[in-house]
C-alpha cells in the first residue's frame, strides 16, 4: 500500500516516527501522524486555516502534549516551584537539556494501532474520493473518520472538524 502514497504523505508518515522519537514516546500514535501532517503538508495547513484553525499553534500544543516526561507546571506552581528556575539550575550544574529524557532507539517505531487505521482509512478515504494517490489530505480525513487520540486532540483544541473534512475533501478534489 505504501507505493501508492505521495512523497509528501510518505514524509509526513516517515515524519511521525521523528515527532515521537522527539516526543520520547516509544510508539507512533495518531497524534504523531497529526503534527507530522500539520507540519509537513502545505495543503493540509491550508485546509486547516479555511476551516478557521491555527495548524501551527495546534501542532506547538500538540507537541507539548505528546511530551513523555511532561511535568505539571501548574501543580508544581500550587507547592511553590518554579518549574523554569529549576530547570535553568539543573542546566547550569549538569549542562543543556539535563531534564530531557534519554534518547530512544534510532530504528524503526511501531505504529499504535490507532496510527495503523488511520493510515488504513487514508486508502479508504482515497478510493472514496477515486483518487490512485493517498496524499496528506487523505491521511487527515483517515484520522478524522475514527474516534483515536489524534482527532480527539483536534477536538480538545476547538477545531471544527466537520469544516476542516469538508475543505479537505475538496483540496483533495481540486488536486
């Protein structure tokens, strides 16, 4: 099936694996999929704003996220501790990134599950729309055909997603 993906859909595939190595989680979700998508995918992003969302300040949030050793600033607020001044600190006596969780393997992530069907839905989404190529457009409208932790993100993050498929479907009928 991976033949008949676009180099970009192929990039933004290949780019979830990096935003999850990034992210030190040890499997490629749907939100990986997303901010890879987000970020790579010209069209995508144009989608995105059409149905009056930020593609970028989704991905920055997202990002943050999907961060593994993610501490609660605001807990850590409520006793008093100043997450950034510790930090700084802990840069300052054991050099940069000391609170950076140890790089995970170099290889091949497995895809979760939910990141396996969204990528079976692109096809799915593609050969709705009798299109040969599955594109970027058709990943996004795979992840917003099921309810996974991708989509979910989108709907925490107030997108309209009913708005977001439908300029998709029709990027993807333009293109």
């Amino acid at each position: 099936m991976f033949e008949r993906f676009s180099k970009e859909a192929r990039e933004a595939v290949v780019g979830a694996q990096d935003v999850a190595r990034q992210c030190g989680s040890p499997t490629v979700d749907s939100r990986h999929l997303l901010v890879a998508v987000l970020e790579s995918s010209p069209s995508v992003r144009l989608a995105m704003q059409t149905s009056g969302s930020d593609p970028a300040a989704v991905a920055t949030h997202l990002r943050s996220e999907l961060r593994s050793d993610r501490l609660d600033e605001s807990a850590l607020a409520s006793l008093g501790i100043d997450l950034d001044v510790v930090r700084q600190r802990a840069e300052e006596a054991f050099g940069p990134d000391a609170l950076e969780p140890p790089r995970r393997r170099r290889g091949h992530l497995p895809f979760a599950k939910d990141a396996r069907k969204t990528i079976e839905l692109s096809l799915r989404e593609a050969i709705r729309l009798e299109q040969r190529t599955i594109r970027s457009a058709h990943l996004l409208l795979g992840l917003l055909h099921a309810d996974n932790p991708g989509r979910n993100a989108l709907i925490r993050a107030h997108v309209d997603t009913q708005g977001l498929r439908t300029a998709l479907d029709q990027e993807a009928r333009a293109a």
